[in-house]
C-alpha cells in the first residue's frame, strides 16, 4: 500500500474563493500537493498578470511555492521546452476567465498530455476556480442564458474541456447566478450527464469516484436518470421544455457523493464532540 | 351537471405578463370571468392609480369591464358597504407590489371572506401576479435571500398569505430572479409543502385539484416528499443547509399537474394537426 500512487485528484471550485480571511479552499489544494510547488496557469484571464500575483501570494502565505504558467500561443505548449514547468509541481490550479481560451491553447499539446499522464497516476493534483472548473470536464459548458428556462433553441454552447472527468458538466458562481436552468438544460439534452453545479467560494474535491464538498456554499447535483418525460425533440424551439422527474441533491460542507451510484452521504457523526 | 357550480379557480401569474402583443394570460383569466367585470387590487402597489389604469386598459381591450378596488384602510373593508363591488363580478386579480400590504388591509376583513365564500361556490375566479400570486396560498413567502444557497438562519419571512389554497407555497419571477436555493430552503423546512416557482409571462391555473400551465416561460414543482436527509436542525444556523433526495418538476405550456398525486401530465397529442 505504501508505494501505491495517490487517487488522480480533482479540485473543482465554484469561483471567488476567499483569499484572505479563511482561505480553506486554497488551503485544501496546498494540502494536497505533497510539499510541491503548484503551476498558477492563468490562461483563461485577460488580466494574468493580476492574476498570477494575487494567486502567487495566497499560496506563498500557505507555504506554497508557485510558480506562472501563461502561454503566448498554443506552439510553446507544442514544444518538448514546455514540460520542464511540471518538474517538481504537485497539483496546477486554473484561474478564472474563459474556458475557450485554456482549451484553444493547452487542448492537445505535448504540455496537456503529459498533465494527464501525471494526473493519471495520481502524481498531479488539477485544480480550477470559476472558469477553470468548467473546464475540467470531458464536455464543459463554455455559456448559456441564467435568466430565462431553458428552450429547446437556447444557447447553451457546449465545448470539449480539457477530459479529466467525464460524464459530468461543472457549472459554477451556481447559487449566485442562478444558473439551475441551464443546468437542467443541458442534462436533459442527456441525461447520462450528471450536472454539478457549484456555489462561489465552495469546491468539489474529487478523488477517484466520488467528491466531498468543501467550502461555504453548496453544490447542487441535477441526476436527470430519472426523468419520465421531456418534450426537447418534439417541439417547437422556442418553447420552455418540460422536464419530468429529475432528482436534485444540495450538498453542504462535508457531504459526499458517490458519482458511480448516483448517491449523497452526510458526513458521520462527529465522535470527537 | 348543468346547474352545479364551476370549481373553484386560482390563477396564479408570475409577474411580468405580456399587456400588449400577446396578452394570452390576462386573455386566460377575462375568459373564465363568465362575461362579468373584473376587479383590479392594487393594495400591493405603492403606484396603485398607474398600476389601474393599465389594467383598467388591458381587460378593456379585452372586451371586459374593470373596476377598482385599493383600500385606503383597513376599516373600509370591514363595512358592509364594502361588499358591494362584489356584486356582478366574475374575478378578482391583484397586482404586484408588497403581498404584506394585501394581507394587512384585506385579510379577516368581511370583504375577503366574502370572496372565499364566492371562491368556494366557482363564482369568482380569484387570479393574481408576483406579490398577487404569492398572496393566494395559506403560508407565502414575503422575502428570502435569491443569491446565496440556503441556510437555516437566512432571512425567509414567511406569513400567512390569503388561503385560496393550502399545503403549496408560490414563489414567482422564478427563473428571472434564480429562486429555486429559496424555494428549495422552503421545502426543506417542511416537505409537507409543495413548492410551485412560476417565470414571468407564465401562470399556473388551478382549477380544484390540478392545475395547468400557460404562458411563454416554465413552472418549477419542487416535491420534498422523496427527500432521504437533510441537516436543518442539527447544524449551525449558518452553516449551507444539505438537501438530498428532491424531486423536481420543469413544466411548459400545455403540461398540467396533479397536486394530490404530485404527478406531472404532458399535453394529450395533438388530435388537430
């Protein structure tokens, strides 16, 4: 057991993690790197410098050393160079922004696959925040309408993310957005896809198959296998859909969920209380 | 069958129904008003003479009388006198604002146990939009956080609403506003409610013991019954409340469902086209 790799591990977070007062999200990355250094990649900002300061600092404050990766172009990730960067790194934590401009670059490179061969084996925890949260998933949702329920004709624009996890879409800033619609959306264009949408300054922490909830917020899982009926096919696109049937589970601080089985499970009674 | 009553009937609007290119939904309550005048309460508006005088010229356009009824006190609606409006109405519809102002001037009165008393014999159909539907249930929901998943201390004020109809709470500008955290919270707290959120341009229309569904935009049914857990009472108050378990409806135009039974119904197939 003790040369066993680590579980591959996936930390998803819902955005606007604290940073200053009781940065336990980030806390739960440093945790997690085994006394590596973690990659900042700033990819998805067009602020990156900003970016890659303030996350330079939080992890500096947790005792972390960080170091920037913020591609030019896609060529550099091409380049056998850029692998030198995962050289004594523990984990890779994606800022915020846009998830097209992380998988137009990184999607496919030299760079991006020797993460996954990392991830794989359980030697490089990967990490995201708001944008790079989305981007995690075998299929991410790049945008959709927070404001009215979903048609049929809707832009819910759908994107390949990066594949660290399938058969679920990451949504996140979920509670604050109000972002349950497009959810339920997008599971009922396929109900084999569990949604998982996560609350600012909350995070999924998956390891292998199943997640725990960390943070302040909640996160909501839309299971669409038990849905009796919807009207996508049929219908006019511009109708609101009927969905009948979905199971939805909010999980808090603590909880789990098995992803295989479909099941939430609150955390054991507290025995040292 | 010809000399019984009609059922009683509540329309219950999301806010924000279309007055002027296709006013379906205000067209749905001047239908089912038996060729009578409707009356128009704004005691929720603090614009009450605007919010008349649009509807005063909406229900003209469609062809139905209108009269109005904002109570300047609460004492005006405890006289006999007051009762008089009643006469020759076929349906009330109360306008938007603050439901506390409807239920402070008009509940207990004379006025409003007269229009149960009409209500319960299927001669007066009693419609509502936003605060004007949220004020028709026996609990509703006066205010409650939209942007922050629930926790057990949050601020959902609740009061006793007029009691057209029991054991549902109505939320409304639904999908607009990201209600579903609030909605959910409300269930939670007792699975015994049904809870209904209503988009804008949408209504539900209960007619006895189900309703359907009219308008542009969805009806969310949120169903506690099936709930496994949740952690309301033995956490910290501030702490996101767990849920698992929920079953949860979408409806569009044309669905309708079953309240007793909690059971969803698409529209029969088209037999016209």
């Amino acid at each position: 057991m003790a040369r066993r790799a680590n579980k591959p591990t996936l930390i998803a977070v819902g955005g606007h993690e604290d940073k200053a007062e009781n940065p336990e999200i980030l806390q739960s990355v440093a945790d997690r790197l085994g006394r590596k250094k973690v990659i900042v990649a700033t990819l998805a900002s067009n602020a990156a410098k900003d970016a890659w300061e303030d996350y330079k600092k939080v992890f500096g404050g947790l005792g972390v050393e960080a170091v920037h990766l913020n591609l030019e172009s896609r060529t550099e990730a091409l380049d056998e160079t850029s692998i030198s960067i995962l050289d004594g790194a523990g984990g890779i934590f994606f800022t915020g922004g846009d998830q097209l401009a992380i998988t137009a670059k990184l999607g496919g490179t030299l760079l991006c696959q020797h993460m996954h061969g990392l991830f794989m084996k359980g030697n490089l925890v990967i990490a995201g925040t708001s944008a790079g949260a989305s981007v995690l998933s075998e299929t991410m949702l790049v945008s959709g309408d927070n404001e009215r329920s979903h048609r049929a004709k809707a832009l819910l624009l759908m994107a390949p993310g990066l594949g660290f996890i399938s058969g679920v879409v990451i949504d996140q800033h979920f509670a604050e957005r109000g972002r349950v619609s497009r959810l339920l959306g997008i599971v009922a264009q396929n109900p084999r896809t569990l949604g998982i949408g996560v609350d600012e300054n909350t995070a999924v922490l998956i390891e292998g198959d199943t997640f725990d909830v960390i943070g302040d917020g909640a996160v909501y899982v839309v299971d669409g296998h038990p849905i009796t009926h919807t009207n996508l096919s049929e219908q006019e696109a511009d109708k609101t859909i009927s969905i009948f049937g979905v199971r939805l589970h909010v999980l808090g601080r603590g909880d789990r969920f098995h992803l295989h089985e479909r099941t939430p499970e609150p955390p054991k009674e507290d025995a040292s209380s």
